[in-house]
C-alpha cells in the first residue's frame, strides 16, 4: 500500500477509535485483551504513537519510556494529543526518510506509517468490541497489507530475531506448510525448529488451508475472531499449531 492511503486509513480509523472511547465507559473491560480496561487500550495508542514520534524524532529507541505522567493523563485526551503529534512528525517528513524502527529491513518513517495504520485498525475493533458496537468495515487493501505485515514483520521476521521467545512453540513444527488466503490474496506459511519462512504463492500445497474475506482473516491472525469466521480445511491440528505460534508472535 502507498504511505498516502496508509495515512489516510490510520486518520479514518484514529477517528472512529476516539469515538468510541468518547463515549464508552472507560472501566468497562477489553473483551480481546482482558488484562486491559477501555481506559488501558486509549492511553496505550496514545502512548504508542507518542513513542514513534521519539523513535523518529531522535534516530534510536527512546532510553526511557514511558515518560513520567503519562499514564496520569486523561486517555482520550492523550490520544488526542499523541495523534496530533504523530500527524505532524508523519507530515513534515517523507515515506523514505531514515527512521529507526525495531525491524531491520525497513529503517524508514514509511514503516512507521504502515505500522500504524495496522495498530490503530485493530485498536479500534478492540474499542468496538469492548461496547459490543457493529464494526466499522475494513477496507480489503487495508486489511491484506496488515496479513502481509504481520505474517513478514511479525512472524517471519520476529521468529528469526527473536528465535527464544519461538523456540518452544516451534520445538515441534513439522515444516509442513499452512496456507492463509483470501480471494484476491495467498500466504504460504512452513514452521520449522529453525524459524518460520512465509512467500506469497499461488499454488495450494499445503497441509492445512485457512480461507476468509480480508477483514476476517486480519482478524483471525491477530487472535481478534474465532476459528468459526475463517474455512478451515486440511489438518486441524496444525491450524491450532499456527494460532498458537501467533500468539507468541503477537505478544
């Protein structure tokens, strides 16, 4: 997806958040991440769009985060405040431009810009989900790219960074081979002990098949829907093998 339609979905969905929180209870509990009350999930967008802003404001992870009072402020209003910022810093520099980011074939603001496009989507269905409020639609190149990230950045990527926090879910794998897939869109996905290799691919040779409309399959992947929104179809036990190295891609 180009960085201005990125940047346009992550304002749409920023808005519809700050809805919702406006006028939610801020006690109520957060059904997709329990631990967490509505007030929890607001202060932490906000929290993590102020964190990108310093990532690309000072070229490196912050040293010390959060900042003293953050978690003092009124959530909707540091969401607020958080976003203004992020919009600035996003609109005074370039999708190419240096930035430090956590993944390392992608030191540039363009990352951050997909990165939270993906995050703000999925924070605002929490928030939906939280007030049991029908969900705004998920645009389909919107909800493919965030599939795409997250099987590349999150799995791939995070199983080869960070191969101890995988190695004991991976211990098992197989290598045999999962395949995600939408009607415009297909994800081959092959766990090993060794790491996780996702391609693209149009050919079906795969154990285990998992079928959904984009939305519900970005959903599914970030552990937001249950296995009756999604066709399974091939080895159910490697599917459950898959949500369960997700999760610890996820965390």
């Amino acid at each position: 997806m180009e960085s201005k339609r990125l940047l346009e979905c992550l304002d749409q969905d920023y808005r519809r958040l700050r809805s919702v929180a406006a006028e939610a209870n801020l006690a109520a509990v957060v059904p997709t991440c329990p631990e967490w009350t509505m007030a929890d999930l607001v202060r932490h967008v906000g929290a993590v769009y102020l964190h990108k802003v310093e990532c690309m404001r000072l070229g490196t992870n912050p040293e010390v985060w959060p900042p003293a009072g953050l978690n003092d402020e009124e959530p909707v209003a540091l969401l607020d405040r958080a976003y203004t910022a992020l919009a600035a810093e996003f609109g005074k520099r370039g999708a190419e431009a240096p930035a430090f980011t956590w993944y390392d074939p992608d030191q540039t603001v363009g990352f951050w810009i997909r990165r939270m496009a993906q995050e703000t989507v999925i924070h605002r269905v929490d928030a939906e989900l939280t007030i049991a409020a029908p969900l705004a639609p998920i645009p389909v190149d919107l909800a493919e790219d965030g599939v795409d990230e997250f099987l590349v950045a999150f799995i791939e990527f995070g199983a080869k960074a960070w191969l101890d926090d995988f190695e004991d879910v991976l211990a098992t794998a197989d290598g045999r081979s999962i395949r995600l897939e939408t009607p415009s869109a297909a994800w081959l996905i092959r766990p090993t002990p060794e790491g996780i290799d996702v391609r693209v691919s149009d050919v079906d040779s795969a154990a285990a098949v998992v079928r959904a409309d984009p939305a519900d399959l970005l959903l599914w992947v970030w552990n937001r829907m249950a296995d009756d929104t999604v066709t399974i179809s091939g080895d159910a036990a490697l599917i459950a093998h898959l949500r369960q190295i997700f999760a610890t891609g996820s965390v």
